[in-house]
C-alpha cells in the first residue's frame, strides 16, 4: 500500500501542501513519508488513501 499512496501523490501533480491541507495529514509527516524518511500512522494513511480514492486492504 505504501507504494500505491506515493504513486498517486506523485502522479497526482499536486503541491504536498495542497494535499496535506485536503486530505487532513499534516504536510511535515507527507514530507517524511515521500523522501522515505517514516513511515505514516494507519489512520493518516487511511485519510491519505481516501482522499486519492483508494482503500486500504490486507495483502
């Protein structure tokens, strides 16, 4: 899943502020999480997720 979420923010073309501020997950942690640095909480990658339209799933 974490691949996915950073597929659809890249592929998205949207500021990482813009998406923080949407999706409710604050912009230093998307940053973390893009550059690889931590991973997100459930509940903020679920947000991330929902707000790209995609959920969360057991693999």
């Amino acid at each position: 899943m974490t691949s996915e979420l950073k597929r659809a923010v890249r592929a998205s073309g949207l500021p990482l502020n813009r998406i923080a501020v949407q999706s409710g997950v604050q912009v230093a942690a998307l940053r973390r999480f893009m550059a690889g640095e931590q991973s997100l909480r459930l509940d903020k990658a679920d947000l991330l997720a929902a707000y790209f339209g995609l959920s969360l799933r057991k693999d």
